[in-house]
C-alpha cells in the first residue's frame, strides 16, 4: 500500500508540474487468458473482470498511468492447478505511454510498463486461501475514439501483454520455471473520461 501511495504522488506531481494536455479516467472490462506451456495457461479458464485507470499526458504525447485490474476464472485441470477453486488474479500496473491523433475522433497509445501481480486461489481443504505474487512487465496498445464532439467522452479497447514472473522455488528447474513464469494476453473494452 505504502508502494502505491508513493507511485500515486510521484505521477501527480510530474504531471502537474507540466502543461497538461489531458487526464482520463478509465473503467472497462477485462479478459485475460494464459498463453504458452504454463500453469495458468493449462490449468485455469480465461479470466473475466473489470479495470480502472488513470493517465496524465504531458510533454506533447507522452504520459504515464497506472492501472488495477481484477479478474475471475474457474480451474480447468486440477492436475495442473491443483486441489483448488475460484482463482482470482490482481493486478496493479504503472506505465509510460506514448499518444498517437490519427484524426479529430481516432487516437492510439502504446505502453509499457511493470506491476504487481497476485494469484488467490481458495480450497475445501484448508482454511487460509492459497496465494502468490510476483512482478509482471507489461507491453500492450490501445485505440481510443471520441463518442462526443470534444471528444471528452471516449470508446476504449486495446490488448496488452503481461510477462509474469512469481516468487515460486522448486527443486526441478523445469517445473519452477511451468509455474514461475507466465505469459498472459489481456483484451479489454471500456470508457474513458477525459478531462
């Protein structure tokens, strides 16, 4: 919490401290599913929740914004996941972005970036939820279009990339890495409010 706080104060004050085209705010929906040979990919569904955000722009078309993310699945082979239901995965993301006008309504972003991640798991068995964390790098775009005439109101969709990394430890380096490392593919579809 302590880590957020200061990132928070940290992005207000760059941005404030410049001429600020524009803040939004963001809320959308979120799948996300694993991709590759690894735990999440093989043993979990795809992923359903919800997203919001907030980005400053400042020195022309570069900014930064973080991001917390919440989303749900079911566990699709116990063999892989384990004993366990209702997986839920969290993230928190800060990122650079670089803004794109293609014309008045159109307008691209790509970002990149790092975050926390937390898989939260719960079991029939046990009384404590079964949870890891980690750090994810992120890289992901998105296309914004203007649904109002000063474009303060805008459709927002774009996919991202998440490159997980747990803090798991295991005897067979094989194995620690099928349930360390994870790459997951975000798509998300929502609205921004400019202001």
């Amino acid at each position: 919490m302590k880590r957020f706080i200061f990132i928070f104060i940290l992005f207000s004050g760059i941005c404030l401290s410049q001429e600020t085209d524009k803040f939004a705010f963001e809320l959308k929906g979120n799948t996300l599913t694993g991709i590759g040979s690894n735990f999440i990919a093989e043993g979990t569904n795809t992923f359903t929740g919800f997203g919001v955000g907030f980005t400053g722009t400042f020195l022309k078309n570069i900014g930064l914004g973080i991001e917390f993310n919440k989303s749900y699945s079911e566990v699709s082979d116990v063999s892989v996941f384990g004993d366990l239901h209702s997986p839920q995965f969290t993230t928190f993301d800060y990122y650079a972005l670089y803004r794109y006008q293609a014309n008045n309504r159109l307008s691209f972003e790509g970002n990149i970036g790092g975050g926390y991640a937390k898989l939260k798991s719960y079991s029939n068995y046990r009384t404590k939820n079964f949870s890891e964390s980690g750090n994810a790098f992120l890289v992901g775009a998105k296309a914004m279009y203007g649904l109002t005439k000063n474009n303060n109101l805008q459709l927002v969709a774009g996919p991202r990339f998440y490159f997980l990394s747990t803090f798991t430890e295991m005897n067979d380096h094989k194995i620690e890495k099928y349930y360390s490392k994870s790459t997951l593919l975000n798509l998300s579809l929502g609205l921004r409010i400019c202001f």
